[in-house]
C-alpha cells in the first residue's frame, strides 16, 4: 500500500524545477566583489535559471566573486566547488 519515498510523477518535473530557489546577486556586482547580505538574496527563478542551493547563503557571504554578476542573476551552481 504504497511507501514512504516521495517521489515526481512525469507530469510534475516541470513545476518542481520552476518552483526551486537559488541564491541570486540583488544588485549588479562587478568582479573582484565581496558577497554580502546587501547583494545576494534568495529567489524563484522559474525555469529558465538554475543557481546555487540556498543552503549555501551564509556559506558564500565573505567570499568574493570571480566574474561579474547582473541583477538578478543566479549565482552558478558551481561557485561552492571553485572556492
């Protein structure tokens, strides 16, 4: 009678995937620039974004970006592993 696993159907991966957050510069920052609460913020991109878990907000905030980010721009997922 069923499981305890969660678990999209076909016809949901398209809204799940709209529907996830991601760490996003709120202003534009140029290269060179340190993170901080004033320019990073957590947002819905819908689908045609896809960025850093916002798991690792307070674990970038500090640390300084390698290219320059537009607003509201997603912070690449792979910034975590440059690092």
């Amino acid at each position: 009678m069923g499981n305890d696993q969660k678990e999209l159907l076909p016809e949901q991966e398209d809204t799940a995937v709209s529907m996830r957050r991601c760490v996003i510069a709120t202003k534009n920052i140029p290269a060179g620039h340190k993170f901080t609460e004033e320019n990073l913020g957590v947002m819905r991109l819908g689908d045609y974004q896809e960025g850093l878990h916002p798991r690792y907000f307070y674990e970038i905030l500090g640390t300084f970006t390698q290219q320059s980010l537009r607003a509201y721009e997603a912070i690449p997922k792979d910034f975590i592993d440059r690092q």
